[in-house]
C-alpha cells in the first residue's frame, strides 16, 4: 500500500501550477454542468500557454475535448462512460471505478454509482452519502493497474 500512496504522491507533484488551475477550474465547471471551453480556461495565462497547456492535460488522459468544449477533468465527465454517478442529484461519469467511487468520498457527497465488474462484467452499484459509502455488495474490490505516469489514465484504465 506504501508504494501506491507513493505512486499518487509523484503523478500529482507531476502536474505544473498551470496544469493544477486548468483541471480545477474545468473539474468545478463538469460538477455544475457546463461543460468549459480552453478561451474560458486561459485563466491569466498567454493563450498559446494556455493551448499548451490544455495539451498536456489532453495527452495524459486528464482532460477530454469534444468539439471545442472540456467535457472532462480530473475523472469526472459530462460524457457518457461505463462508470455512471448520480452525484447529489446530478448525472455525471467518471473515468474509471476509482474515480467513480473516489470523486464522491472525497467531495463528501451523496452518490449512487453504476459500473460493472471488471473480472465478469456484472451491474455493480453502491450508494454514498455525505462521501461515505453506505450501502455495496459484500466483497466489492476495485480493481487497480500498475500506474505508468507517461500513459493516459482515462485510455488506460
């Protein structure tokens, strides 16, 4: 477990200041419901700055861009993906099981979340409330890889 905690630790010292602004200010948009586009995004910055920017984030894996709007940031997604999360109240996806389950936790929200089991394809749901989980089946394990900080989690998880 140590060595995981570590393995978070270093992909998120990884990120630029600049990086840290941009996916918390399109994850806050994503949350609300309005997807962002990079000119709302520039935030201080050189548009050219903020182009690249967005780039990077696109080519990690931390961002989504579709036609010319953010629609994902930091896990979470105004875009249909096979992690649903209904998160107080609202329908949203996220990236990957982790997410699905670690966006809520970690906002203290309320959420149903929908996925499936990775080993037999399954419905999974649980509930969280207030970001702590409430309600899941016996034995629900989350599946995780080995992280590879040069490859995008979203492709890859």
């Amino acid at each position: 477990m140590a060595d995981f905690a570590e393995d978070i630790e270093r992909f998120l010292a990884s990120f630029s200041p600049e990086e840290i602004a941009v996916m918390r200010h399109a994850f806050r948009a994503i949350l609300e419901g309005e997807p962002t586009t990079i000119d709302d995004l520039t935030l201080g910055l050189p548009r050219s700055s903020a182009d690249d920017t967005v780039q990077r984030l696109l080519d990690r894996g931390t961002l989504v861009l579709e036609d010319g709007r953010i629609t994902g940031a930091r896990g979470l997604s105004l875009t249909e993906t096979p992690h649903r999360l209904v998160l107080d109240g609202r329908q949203r996806y996220a990236f990957c099981a982790v997410d699905a389950v670690g966006i809520p936790i970690a906002l203290g929200a309320d959420a149903a979340v929908e996925s499936h089991c990775h080993h037999c394809r399954r419905p999974v749901r649980l509930e969280i409330h207030g970001g702590t989980i409430v309600d899941a089946p016996p034995g629900l394990v989350i599946w995780a890889v080995e992280r590879d900080l040069t490859r995008s989690l979203r492709a890859h998880t």
